[in-house]
C-alpha cells in the first residue's frame, strides 16, 4: 500500500490514516515517493538530481562513511518489465566488476521491499564532455589526452568482455581530480552487454546513439569492441572539429555511417596535424578489421601522438591506473559513525513531548484514563525500539561497506594486472602478425631464389668434363653459386623468423592463460561478494519491516491520543499553536516510503 504525507511535517504514513495524527495535517501523495527515503539502510535520499526516460538519479549520504552518493532508480511504470529490470541491473553488474579509475564506480545495487530497483555510484561533481563541446573545438592535445582516458577505460571493460555501445560526449564527465581538470569518468553502461551473456536487448533492436554508431551495428545489431572504437572516433573528431562528423535524420545518418568516408579534421580545423587526420580516419574505419587491434592499442597510439605534439610536453596527462588509485568506497580505518539526520524518531520524540504536556493540561490532578497513559508508554517503548532497530541497521550497513571496500580493493589491485597482461598481449599480438607478414615475404623471396638457382643449374651445359671448362661455364657456375648463397641467407631469416614467431606465439599462450585466471578470479569473487550482499540486503529489508511495523501501530496509536486531546473544546487553541510551531521544525519523513 503507498504511503501519504503530511503536508506539514512531512511524515509519512501507510493505512487507511486521513490526517495526520502529529499535527492533523491532510495527508496526500508525496510529490516524490523517494525523497527522505532510507535505501538498504544506509542511503537517506536528499535530492534530485537527473531525470530520464528510464531512471531517476538523486543524491543521498552514505550513513557510514558521511560521503555523498548517486543513487540510480529504475522508473516505477518500467520495474514491471522483467526485461528493463535486467537490463538496469546488468548495468550495475557490468560496471560494478570493472573498477578502472575511468569507468564510474558502482558499489552497491539491489531492490527495496517494494520493487523498487536501484544502483549506487560514486557522486560526481562535473560537466560532461557534450558541454564542453558546445562551446566550441577542443584544443588539439586537450582532445587527444581525453580520448586517451575513454580508451584506457575501455580497454579494460573488453577485457572482461563488456561492450558500452553508447560511448558519446553525453556518456563522457570531466571531472577536477588533483592538479587535472579533465579526469574522464565514464558513464551510464546502461545497454552495456557482456559478451557471451544472454542478451537482453529485443531481438533486431538498433542499440546506440545514431550519431556515432559503428556501420556494423547499422548491419546486423553487432556489438564488438571495435564498435566503441569507432565510436570513440566520432566523438574525437567532434572534440577536435566541433561538429559531427556526419549530420541528418536518423536514417541518413545510417546511411552515411554505411557508406560515406570519413571528413577529414583538418578540413575543418587546418591547424590539426596530417597525423592525427589519420588516426580519426583509422578509428571511424567502415571495416572493423581496418580499425585498431584493441583498445590497448588505441590507447597507446593517443599516448604516441600526445608525445608527438610540441605543446603537451608541458602539459599535464592525466595519471595512468598504475600510478594513481581510485578514491576508496571508504576510509582503511574503522569509519567514525557519521550522526544520521532527523528522522522520524525525532518527530515521535516531539509527539510524545507534546501529547505529555497536553495530559498534564487536560488533566491536571492526575486522573488522565488508563488506556492514554498506556497508549503514552506503548509509544515510547515502540520509539525506543525502533531506535535500536536503527542502531542495528547501521550495524549492517557496516558489514556490507566494509565486505564493498573489500571486494573494490581486490577488483581494483587484479584489475591493474589486468591492463599490465592485457597490453602486452595487444603489443604481443601486434609482433605476431608482422612477423607473419614479414616472414610470407621473406618465403616469397626464398622461393624466388630457389627458382633462380634452379634455372641457372639447368642452364650449365652438361656433361661437365673434367679440365675443358670454360670462361663461360665457370661464369654459370659461379652465378648459381652466389645464388646458392642467397637462398641459404634467405633461409636463414626465414628460419629465424618461424623461431621468434614460435617464440611469440608461446609468450602469447601464457599472457592469454594469466588473464583468464585473473578473470576466472573477478568471476568467482564478484560471485561470493553478490551472495554475501544479499544476504546483507535480506537481513537490511528485514530490520527495516520490523521498523515500518512499529511505526505503523505508533501511528494508530497518536491518531487515537489526537482524537482523545481534540475533544477538549479549551485545548483546541493551544493545540493549534502547537501544531503551527511544528512548521519550523525539520521535516523528516515518518516511514520508508513505498517505492513500488
């Protein structure tokens, strides 16, 4: 059943209640039934923040920790659809195991006691890149270092096998992080898919923002890595020219995605280096193939260039994942228990102070009816225990914050590896294949030999007699000797070739096997943390009904004692000051607000 609030004091209740027994306010629908909300026990809800067409995004304090959080509510009309509802949590599942200093972190998500699902994330204080934009092109090496941070945070997600599909300005904040001011975050992982999982998304649906989609998402829907690359190329060329690069309705912009090439930036920007012209065009390649290798290479090539231009050797880059660690969920210490709001323990404190008063008024020689004073003790007994019910919600939120900094320490410290393993198999992977094509031409001129040598035998006259040789054939013999000597030269950087290629194939083996236990250990650690929360969460919801039970029957109990003090024709006055003081109070909410 939803819950009403006073207009008044703001305190919520559930039932069949029509006025407010605190201060006889009407109640009504809450204009937000999340605001004032306390969320698994340790988020109180304080503002909205974000609106979309699937989710609400508010600010609330982490009890525990005194730290402001984003808390991401799936829409109430869409939590009935079994599909969105695994959509929004695989956003929070995807991004909560990547844990890269580029990637917004998301520490906790789950659903309330009436349906409501939701994730939290780190609060940002930023802008996003789409803002920057539109105040015009970046500078060159600005637009690079950024690039750069999307793609080692992209880089990472492959690893384990998560495509963003909507990598764009909107998708990208810049934040202040230390002396840099273009700390890249990315976010909203929302039609994130990992791969190799079930798909979730409608059968033929076309995922992604029309602007920068991949050709091959156009084609068949098809998500790789490569499509974020490509991407991550149109918001590139956006950053360095201003606009995009290709511009109409949605269907022609499918259609030029498809088919026209790339515009060149410097067309728009003369002062962009050649250089950094080609690297947009191989970015926003129409064949995947024709793209970069990974994202690692993507990324080491933005580094090259960056290194390439005069004017960012001063400049500050932004730390690499190795070299700076993301802002702990919480401090290593045991956090000091940060004082919670006024909540609607308070407002029960003022009842009780009130309603004392008014039977010392009503009956002043002491000959108040059995049943109020009872009803008085019941009420402060039920304050009394739902504060300890609070106490140990705390408690709880605890356990599950420090299990959370926990599970982000392992994830962040596997995740560094990670990268390590990851850009040295991209680096070893790249060797492989031009070994490959160096060592095809080297066996094309070794056969190219082979043939001259051959012709050159069959040209010597024959049979050679012993001591009649002449000029002419000591010439052959001579050439087909030479050409002996490059065949065996040839065969020689042939052989060596086929032995570094063993060499890095075997390297290759044993980086591939160390990132696939380091997955297989995220995997299987993400697994027992999940378990872990939900137990915590079963045991949050279960405290917080005992909470909303006692808070119900309270309430019944206030409505009875208000009704019995409005029948006193000479308190109605003094309980109407009363009730008009009680504007300045705070205005906590009485109960949880339903959330369904």
């Amino acid at each position: 059943m939803a819950s009403k609030e006073c207009p008044t004091c703001k305190a919520r209740f559930r039932g069949d209640i029509v006025t407010c027994p605190l201060d006889g306010g009407i109640l009504a629908e809450p204009v937000d039934e999340y605001l004032g909300a306390t969320i698994a026990g340790r988020y109180v809800v304080e503002e909205l923040i974000g609106t979309g067409g699937m989710a609400r995004v508010y600010r609330a304090r982490h009890q525990v920790i005194g730290r402001d959080v984003a808390l991401k509510f799936l829409e109430p009309k869409l939590t009935q659809d079994e599909r969105q509802r695994k959509r929004f949590l695989g956003e929070a599942r995807a991004a909560n195991q990547i844990s890269h200093q580029h990637i917004i972190d998301i520490t906790d998500y789950g659903e309330t006691p009436e349906g409501a699902v939701y994730m939290v994330m780190e609060y940002l204080d930023g802008r996003t890149l789409g803002d920057e934009i539109d105040n015009g092109p970046l500078p060159t090496p600005r637009a690079l270092r950024i690039a750069e941070q999307v793609a080692q945070g992209l880089a990472r997600a492959h690893e384990l096998g998560v495509i963003h599909r909507d990598v764009k300005p909107d998708n990208i904040c810049l934040i202040q992080r230390g002396p840099e001011h273009d700390f890249v975050k990315l976010l909203d992982f929302g039609i994130a898919r990992i791969q190799d999982d079930l798909r979730i998304t409608a059968a033929g649906a076309l995922i992604g923002t029309p602007e920068y989609i991949a050709p091959e998402q156009v084609r068949s829907g098809t998500a790789t890595p490569a499509t974020d690359m490509y991407a991550l190329g149109c918001v590139l060329f956006e950053m360095l020219t201003g606009q995009l690069p290709f511009e109409g309705g949605t269907s022609l912009l499918l259609v030029k995605h498809l088919n026209d090439a790339p515009p060149t930036p410097s067309d728009f920007e003369p002062s962009i280096p050649a250089e950094v012209d080609e690297l947009v065009h191989k970015m926003m390649a129409k064949e995947a193939e024709h793209r970069h290798r990974d994202a690692y290479h993507l990324a080491e090539e933005l580094q090259r260039h960056i290194r390439q231009l005069p004017s960012t050797r001063r400049s500050r880059r932004a730390p690499t994942d190795t070299e700076t660690q993301p802002d702990p969920v919480v401090p290593k210490k045991k956090p000091v228990r940060r004082s919670p709001p006024l909540t609607e323990d308070d407002t029960w404190q003022r009842a009780l102070a009130m309603f004392s008063a008014l039977v010392r008024e009503a009956h002043p020689k002491g000959d108040a009816p059995p049943w109020l004073s009872e009803a008085l003790r019941q009420m402060a007994t039920l304050t009394q225990e739902v504060n300890s019910l609070r106490e140990s919600l705390l408690d709880q939120g605890e356990v599950a914050t420090e299990r959370e900094q926990q599970d982000a320490d392992m994830r962040h410290q596997i995740g560094i590896a990670l990268d390590q393993l990851g850009n040295d198999e991209s680096k070893v992977s790249r060797s492989i294949i031009e070994n490959e094509e160096q060592a095809l031409r080297e066996e094309a001129e070794l056969n190219d030999a082979m043939a001259q040598m051959f012709r050159k035998a069959r040209a010597i006259p024959r049979p050679i007699r012993p001591g009649i040789i002449g000029a002419e054939d000591i010439e052959m013999l001579n050439g087909m000797l030479e050409s002996t000597d490059v065949l065996a030269e040839t065969r020689g950087r042939v052989a060596g070739l086929r032995a570094q290629l063993d060499a890095h194939h075997l390297e290759r083996k044993d980086l591939v096997f160390q990132i696939a236990a380091l997955k297989d250990k995220i995997t299987s650690r993400q697994t027992a943390n999940t378990t872990d929360l939900d137990i915590v969460h079963e045991e949050v919801n279960r405290i917080d009904g005992q909470i909303r039970a006692k808070l119900e029957a309270g309430a019944a109990l206030a409505q009875k004692v208000s009704a019995y003090f409005d029948s006193f024709p000479e308190l109605r006055e003094r309980i109407a000051s009363r009730r008009d003081s009680s504007k300045s109070y705070p205005k906590p909410s009485l109960t949880k607000p339903a959330t369904g």
